[in-house]
C-alpha cells in the first residue's frame, strides 16, 4: 500500500507511452477534394511517387486533386480519428503501416478492404515491396478496385 497519496507513483501509470506525432497535416499534401487519405510507411521517393500516381490513376483517383497523402517513419504513431475529424477522411489506405500506428484497435488482413462505420480502410505492403515484388500488384489492383469501383 503506498504510505502517500501519490499518483505518479502507484503502479497506475506502469505502461509504455508512445509518441504521438502531431501537425501531420503539415507534411501532408494534396487537395483531398474526395477525402481519401494515403499513408506512406517509410521514406518516400520520386520514383515511388510516380509509381504510387500511376496506381491511383488505374482506379480514376488523381493523387494531388483526389487524395491527402502523408509521408510516415517507420514505426511513427499517430491517431487517424484526429486525422479523419480534421480532414474528412472517408477512405484510408496504409502502406506498410499497421493499424496500432494510426491509433485503430483493428484486426484487418493486407489487401482486405474494411468497412467500418462510414471509413474504408486498405493496408497494403510498403510502395517500395509492392514495386519491387510483382505478386502485391494484383492484390492491390483488385482491393483498389473494390474500394473505388472499376
């Protein structure tokens, strides 16, 4: 029993914190005029830019007017409802990221798209992988099909 009525040093607080990365909309870009949001795990390049515009471009989303793309580092945490509360995210699509990092408490399979509430959710490999490996082409074709119709 704790001889004073400490609270920061009772066992309460015995968990690890995370980091939440704040101002993400900072680093972010695109005109999101229909509130699709892209997170990228990872450093980005040009090459995978391009990459990532023509994948979009196959399912008629035009990634600088359509979408609000961000740029995550490995292992970041953030919260996608302070995102989707700020922005008006109705579609998510994670690359190489893990629900945990943007805060969501859900157990998806890559390449499934999710439906929950009035969001759909898309995780995928990282750009680099599904660039570099062709046999993640196709599941990402046929979910972003799903999602945005053909």
């Amino acid at each position: 029993m704790l001889e004073s009525n400490d609270i920061l040093n009772s066992d309460i607080f015995d968990f690890p914190v995370y980091p939440l990365s704040e101002n993400l909309t900072e680093r972010g870009r695109g005109d999101n005029v229909r509130q699709i949001l892209i997170c990228l795990a990872g450093a980005g390049t040009p090459e995978l830019h391009v990459f990532l515009e023509k994948i979009m471009a196959s399912v008629k989303v035009d990634l600088t007017t359509d979408t609000f793309s961000i740029p995550i580092a490995d292992q970041e945490q953030f919260r996608f409802a302070s995102l989707a509360q700020e922005k008006g995210f109705t579609t998510a699509i994670f690359f190489g990221l893990v629900p945990a990092q943007a805060g969501l408490h859900l157990n998806v399979q890559k390449y499934q798209p999710l439906t929950f509430g009035e969001q759909t959710f898309l995780f995928a490999d990282k750009l680099e992988t599904i660039q570099t490996q062709s046999q993640f082409k196709r599941p990402l074709w046929e979910a972003l099909k799903k999602i945005f119709g053909d």
